[in-house]
C-alpha cells in the first residue's frame, strides 16, 4: 500500500498493490500493521457499512459532534467524488476541503478523521460505496452541513442539481453548524 498525502495533512489517499492476471485481481483494502506502520495512526475500527447510490445522487456533509467517526471509505462499483472538510476550529486547515475521485477502476481509499464532515456525490451510473468507521453511528449525535455552502465553495462536479435527501438539504450553513474545537 502507499499513502499520499494530500493538501489537508490529516486526510490521506491510500492506493493498494493490485496483482493481478488474466484470471482478475486481489489486493488488501485494509492490514491494520501495515496502516500503522505507514501512517503511525493506531485505530480499530468498529463498523462497516455499504450503500448504493444512483448517478447524481449526493450524500453529506456529514459528521457527528460526539462518538465522531473516523472513516476509512473506498468505492467497489462506479465512480464518486469524495470529500472531507476540516472542521475542527484548532486546526491549520479549519475551513478547508479536500475531494478525489475515488472508483471501483482506481481502487484507491481516502483517510477521513475524526473531526472532518463527509460527503460523496455519484459520477457514474450508480456507485457502491464502502466505509469503515471507528465509531459506532448514532443519529443522535449526527449532523450535517449543506452540501452548498457558500463559505465552503466546494467544487462538486455535477451537471446538474444533485439528487439530495430531504435531511440533507435541511444542512446548516458552515458559519451556523456545531463544530470541533
């Protein structure tokens, strides 16, 4: 595995060694000793999740005050862009974004912290999407900042609207959202 650093120092993309042949292919998406060895980070995860989006379809920007979620995510059929803004008000990069296309062909993971909101938007036909989490879920504690933030300015690459939840669309503004010290 390497991992590259990308502009946010916390968020890492992780791109696997693939073998394979004419038969297909195998990698490892995840060897805790490895990660840790590469990353110096030490985490367990705790939760694993799938889900299916349609093309167009945008989901985030995700995040939870307490229990926060590291996310290890990767996508296994389609295509999306993946995206993690620092939300964390101590932070060098507060305000920030980072986004990547990850893909079922490029294979590559993002790294998203603790303290970072989340969101995806469907490039292709339809995308499965994986993630690892290194807390459990609790809708309780769940929040979410609209996906168009002025303030943000994230430059998804949509066509057109983006099919959105009705949650989601009821985001808070980034200046009015909780945030991370």
């Amino acid at each position: 595995m390497q991992v590259i650093p990308t502009t946010i120092p916390d968020v890492l993309i992780l791109e696997p060694k693939v073998f394979g042949d004419a038969r297909g292919f195998f990698f490892e998406s995840f060897n805790e000793r490895c990660w840790r060895d590469l990353t110096g980070i030490d985490l367990h995860f705790v939760q694993h999740n799938h889900s299916r989006s349609a093309g167009g379809v945008l989901r985030g920007l995700h995040y939870q005050m307490q229990q926060p979620q590291g996310k290890l995510v990767r996508v296994i059929a389609g295509e999306v862009f993946d995206v993690a803004v620092d939300i964390r008000k101590s932070s060098s990069s507060f305000g920030q974004w980072f986004g990547t296309t990850l893909s079922a062909e490029n294979k590559r993971q993002m790294w998203v912290p603790r303290g970072f909101a989340h969101g995806f938007c469907v490039t292709s036909d339809s995308a499965e999407f994986l993630y690892l989490t290194t807390d459990y879920y609790a809708p309780q504690h769940e929040r979410c900042i609209v996906w168009n933030d002025p303030d943000l300015a994230i430059s998804w690459p949509l066509e057109q609207e983006p099919n959105v939840s009705a949650k989601d669309r009821e985001g808070r503004l980034f200046k009015d959202a909780d945030l991370f010290s």
